[in-house]
C-alpha cells in the first residue's frame, strides 16, 4: 500500500480506499483548511475572528490547524487575528469546570488566551461585559439562571430543544463577536456534522435555511459565521488528534429521542459502512440556494420569512396532515379545501410570517409563549 501522494509507503487508509503517509495527510488536512477560508475570499488580513471552542475532537484540530497557519511565513501565513472563546453553563457542573480547564491549557500550550463564559450568565443576564482571559471565574452557575434555561428547555421537545439550544448558542456567538469588535466567527463543525445538521434542518422545517446552516457562510447577521472545518470528515479528525497525539474532552451533547439524534446515528452509521456518502449529502447541500427572498426576517433565527404563496413548505405539509386526520371514515380529499400558509392557525403557529419563521413560532409556542430573551422587542399582544 503506497501514499496516492507521494509514491512513499502509506500509513493510513482514508474512507476505505484512500493511502497516505502521515506527512501527505497531515498535509491534506491542512490544506483543506486552508483552501476553504482561501477560496471564499472573505477575510481582509489581519482581519479579527471570535474562534469558537468546546473542547472536542473538531475544536481541539480548529485549534492547531490555526495555530499551524499563523505559525506559517510570508505568503503561506494565515492572516487572521484570533479571539478564543468557550462557552460554559450547559452540563453538569463539575464537567464543565473540567473542560473550560483543558480549554484553558490547549490555548495556553499555543500561547493564546480564551475567554470562558457562561451562558446564563451572559445570555439572559445580557451583561455585556466578558471576564479577565483564561479565568475560570464564570464556570460556577447561578442556580437561579440555570434553572431558567433548564425549565424552558424541559417543556420543550427534545427536538425543539436542541434546536433553540443552537440558536442561543449562535446569539450568544455574536454577542460576544460584537464585544470583542470581531466582524467574523469560526465554529468548527465537520462534514459529518454538517451532514447531520442538514437532514436535520429538512426534518425539523428548516429547509429553505440549509444555505446558511450548513454553508460555509452564515451572513443572516452582520457578524458572519464561518465554517472552515466543512471539508473535513470525522474519521479524518480522528487520524489527526491521534497523530498530533491531542487531548480533548467536551460536553456537548444533543439531546436524545430526538429527531436530531436519530439522524446522527444514522449518519454516523452511514459513514462506517458507505464512506462517500456523507460528503455528497453536504456537496448537495451546497447547490441548494434560496430561491426568492423576503426583506422581513424572522426575529430568533434572522431567516427570511416565506412568501404568502409559498408551497411545498413544512406548514403546507401539517395543514395537509392537519386536515386529512380530521376526516371522518368514508370522507374524501376531493372536496375539502387545504389552508395555504397565508391562512394557518395562527394559534397554531404564533407570529409566523410575521416576527418568526415556521420553526421559530413552533418553537415559541412549545416554550409555553415564553421570552426567552431570544423573541425579543415583541410586545407579545
Ligand atoms: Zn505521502
Ligand atoms: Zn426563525
């Protein structure tokens, strides 16, 4: 078995079939990284990225892979000018201590420095102010705060859960973004993920959102999310921290019996047994554009909302469904007249198409009409 680059003896097989020697690899890895940020020609030099960092195995490569950029001369340096941050309050409170800490450490080891935030903290309490670098002061939850995101979430579906989980998280992204005068996020989800989130987008009513939730671009915002990590796979990950010898640890986790869990499993599956797939599934995602755009955005999300005489759409379907387990035994479609989105229940669907986008109101109503800081500057009338 011989590297497909370089003729040497290979060392590890990619996806079943393809042979590399560590040096091409490590090479290709960093190359891909590199090529994605490179072709989108976004970033001005020097221009200053918030890095988002968990911990985990595709958080502890973005790490090296960034640092091995700007460790980089002349004309192959990256030219970004890093902020470091992670975000705490999610999981129990001891693992989270213990993951800000090897957040902590993994910069440290780079010579950078991280800011540890809490969620609650700076979610709901909306203070703006960051703490001192590389401190753990923060990982120490209010019971109270807690208790109000664990109470909302709880009411909620798994499903609906994890979707507002995301949601808060990429706000508090921003925020955070707008502090630090960055103009620019990387977060650092793989193909695999990606993949998930994709299948999980059209299953959960956010199709029309792919574009931005799974591209390398999220621009809904004037602070842009960045995904430079889209072309790596998780069993590439895998070589690379196990060849870099890296630590990582995290605890982030998706809620099970959940729509967005099951999906995972099944990508995950997918990728062991048929390989390829997973990376067309993502370069399919990348063909799909928005077709025709409103100026109203959904006020959680930024989505633009659905045109009145939009059809095919997640709501089409449940006003159909809706419809037809109303029937009685022996009664037919033929007659009975389908609501179009423009004349759904808006007890229903709350707000939609007027502040939020089908599953921001479905979310909304499940949260039991809540303010969850998120449906903000609506008079809830
Ligand atoms: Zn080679
Ligand atoms: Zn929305």
């Amino acid at each position: 078995m011989y590297c497909k680059k370089c003729k040497d003896p290979g060392s590890l097989t990619i996806r079943k079939e393809h042979v590399y020697c560590l040096n091409c690899f490590m090479t290709n890895i960093n190359h891909k990284f590199r090529a994605c940020i490179g072709k989108n020609k976004i970033l001005s030099s020097s221009e200053k990225v918030l890095v988002c960092l968990t911990g985990g195995q595709s958080s502890t490569v973005l790490l090296d892979l960034i640092n091995n950029g700007l460790l980089q001369d002349n004309h192959k340096k990256l030219r970004i000018s890093p902020v470091f941050l992670h975000l705490t309050g999610f999981g129990e409170k001891e693992m989270d201590h213990k993951v800000a800490e090897l957040v902590i450490n993994q910069c440290n080891s780079y010579k950078f420095s991280v800011y540890i935030v809490n969620i609650n903290k700076f979610y709901f309490q909306k203070s703006n102010t960051l703490p001192d670098v590389n401190s753990l002061s923060e990982t120490t939850t209010d019971c109270e705060l807690k208790t109000k995101l664990q109470n909302v979430l709880s009411k909620m579906t798994p499903t609906s859960s994890n979707d507002i989980e995301t949601k808060i998280k990429h706000d508090t992204f921003r925020r955070v973004a707008k502090e630090c005068q960055c103009n620019f996020i990387f977060t650092a989800e793989t193909t695999t993920t990606l993949a998930v989130n994709l299948l999980s987008n059209l299953a959960i009513g956010r199709g029309s959102q792919v574009e931005h939730d799974i591209g390398f671009l999220d621009n809904r915002d004037e602070i842009k999310i960045l995904r430079p990590m889209k072309d790596i796979t998780e069993e590439e990950l895998h070589h690379y921290i196990q060849i870099k010898n890296l630590t990582h640890l995290s605890n982030v986790k998706i809620k099970e019996n959940s729509l967005q869990s099951v999906i995972k499993n099944f990508v995950w599956d997918l990728q062991e047994n048929f390989p390829a797939t997973v990376s067309t599934v993502c370069k399919t995602a990348d063909k799909i554009g928005t077709i025709e755009k409103t100026n109203i955005t959904c006020l959680v999300c930024k989505s633009c909302l659905a045109l009145k005489n939009e059809k095919l759409t997640a709501i089409e379907a449940t006003n159909f469904s809706r419809t037809v387990s109303n029937f009685q035994p022996g009664q037919y479609l033929n007659n009975e007249p389908i609501k179009s989105s423009a004349e759904c229940d808006t007890s229903m669907f709350p707000f939609i198409n007027k502040y939020f986008c089908y599953c921001c109101s479905k979310n909304y109503l499940e949260s039991g009409h809540q303010n969850l800081n998120l449906f903000k500057d609506i008079s809830l009338s």
